[in-house]
C-alpha cells in the first residue's frame, strides 16, 4: 500500500482538522517523547540477562496450579 503525495495531503488535512493547530505540536512532541522511551526500554530489556530461567533448566518455572485445600 503506497501513499502518495495527494493521499499524504488528505490524511494531513483530516488530523488538522480533528486536532486543531494548536494541538498538533503538543501531539508529535508527546508521540516523539514515547517512541524515545519504547526505544530505550526495549535495549534496556535486551541488555539484561533473563533471570527467570536457571541454567540447564528446560522446565518452566511452577505457575501455581496447585489448589489449596480449604
């Protein structure tokens, strides 16, 4: 699915609309600000080491299913 110029300006001119002028700076600074902090948490989880699994283990952690006696 390609957009071209016409379909750009269409689309551009629809979130003017529903937004206002005055909203629209506020809008891509706040969706700037969470793509950065998506970015950052996402190589801030690939840096960390899994602590869940245990070496040579291929057994899920238990989840709980067992069910207490009352």
């Amino acid at each position: 699915m390609n957009l071209g110029p016409t379909e750009l300006l269409v689309v551009l001119a629809i979130i003017l609309l529903l937004f206002g002028a005055k909203k629209l700076p506020d809008l891509a600074r706040s969706l700037g600000k969470s793509t950065r902090e998506f970015k950052h948490g996402m190589t801030e989880a690939a840096e960390q080491p899994d602590v869940t699994a245990t070496p040579g283990s291929t057994r899920a952690p238990d989840s709980g299913s067992e069910q207490r006696q009352i």
